[in-house]
C-alpha cells in the first residue's frame, strides 16, 4: 500500500500553510488565532481520512482474473493474449493491470488501465512475441487497486495458471520465397525426396497409368511396353526387372502374323 499523488498533494498544500503561519508568527506579524486553529484541524481531518481509507482498501476484495491464451505460439510471431476481469464493486473503479509475462516473451501495451463498472465484465488485451521454443508458464496477474476516497493504492496479486508451447513459424516457411524453403527444411531437419516420374530429367519418366492425364488416347494393349517398370535405386541408377517368358510368348501368340522375319511388335 502506498499513497497516492492526491494525498501528497493533500499534505503538502497543509503542511505549507502551517509553516507559513507559524513563521508568522515568529516574525510577530499579526495573525488571527482562529486561522491557526483552522490549519491544524484541517491536518488532522485528512489523517484521520487516510487511516479510515486505508482500512477500508484492506478490506475491499480484488477482482476474479481469467486469461485467455492460445494453446501454441508461432516463434518470433506477435500474438493476442485476452485477460477477463469479473468483480463484485457497487460502484465504478478504475484498476491498472499487469500479467507477469514468463522469460523468454517479448511483451507489448502492458501496463493498462481498465474500468471496472457496476454488474459487468471487462477485458483487455496485450500482445507478446515469442524469442525462443519451449514450454511456457503464466503464475499471476498484478492489480494495482486504489482506495474508495482515491488517498492510497495497494498492488494485489491474482493466481491465474495458464501454460503454452512455442513452435517454429511454419507459417513464414510456407509464405517465404522458393529460394528460401530449402534454407529453412534444412533448420528444421527436413529432407525432400522426389517421387519418381514428377521430374524432368528422362531417367525419371515413367509410362502411362491409368488415370494419368493426357491429351490422346493411351496405346492398345497389345502395344503397351512390357511390363517391366523401370524403378529408381537410391544412387539415382535405374535397374530393370526381368520379364518372364511366359508372358512375352502369350503376347506374341496375340500378335497377327507378319511375312517379314523380324521380331512382332508386340515383343
């Protein structure tokens, strides 16, 4: 509990004005008695005022806090964290508030000050940036609370448990410019593999399958290639399988017959 800038000042406009009378009357000046009388007594009246608000700031209960967080934090990214203040106060008072921001988070617009009126709830809201990764804790919330007559002011802390993770920034990794991905897969320890046939190179094409989009028709059967699908070993070398014979002869036994001695197509 501390006094607040209105007591102060309260105190010093009284204490001057009983030095200011009291080097009167050392200087033999002529001043009324009664105004002496009236100087003390004002002094006395406000420390009494200030004991009786200070008793009753001891006794008013501080507000219910309730904070409103996302589950996970993006690193290095600016996110909203929302506070609800609920209280029981018969008239309307104005409170500063502070949430106790665990290390490691970069925060923005706290303190804040927020009214608090009569039958309703109040929220704010604040801004924090994560630096690094990790399990994060939020212990307390700080309340500065002033006194009915506005003469002292006491800090109450609130227990609000709440906890968040922070990830990397997988949003920045989509958004960032092709040039930049494979830096950012390889901080993140992610390795590319392409899928055979994507790719431009001849050793990665493969042949038509069904569902492939084409703007002809696929082959006949009988003039498909074998099939015998060239598959890509991990030194990027391509091997070939072996074919039976049995079904190279049932596909030339469906060839037609042709004059010339050379091997039918189909084979």
């Amino acid at each position: 509990m501390k006094p607040t800038r209105l007591l102060l000042t309260w105190l010093g406009v009284l204490l001057g004005l009983n030095i200011l009378l009291g080097t009167s009357a050392a200087l033999q000046f002529k001043v009324p008695a009664t105004l002496h009388s009236v100087a003390w007594g004002l002094l006395l009246a406000l420390l009494l005022l200030a004991m009786l608000d200070a008793a009753r700031l001891r006794r008013r209960p501080s507000a219910r806090v309730y904070r409103t967080l996302p589950g996970s934090l993006a690193l290095g990214r600016w996110e909203e964290i929302r506070l609800c203040l609920e209280h029981d106060y018969p008239q309307p008072l104005t409170v500063q508030v502070f949430d106790h921001v665990p290390d490691g988070l970069a925060v923005d617009s706290l303190p804040q000050s927020i009214q608090l009126r009569p039958g309703e709830r109040a929220e704010l809201g604040y801004r924090v940036r994560p630096l690094r990764r990790g399990h994060f804790h939020f212990s307390r919330c700080e309340l500065l609370l002033p006194s009915p007559l506005g003469l002292w002011s006491a800090r109450r802390w609130v227990d609000t448990h709440d906890a968040t993770r922070v990830y990397p920034d997988f949003a920045r990794l989509y958004g960032a410019q092709l040039r930049g991905v494979d830096n950012w897969l390889s901080q993140l320890g992610v390795r590319q593999h392409q899928r055979r046939g994507l790719g431009l190179e001849f050793h990665q094409l493969r042949e038509f399958r069904e569902g492939d989009r084409s703007t002809g028709k696929p082959p006949p059967a009988n003039e498909r290639p074998l099939p015998g699908n060239t598959r890509m070993s991990a030194t990027s070398k391509s091997c070939s399988c072996s074919i039976a014979a049995s079904t190279c002869a049932a596909r030339m036994m469906s060839c037609p017959i042709s004059t010339t001695p050379s091997m039918p197509a189909c084979c």
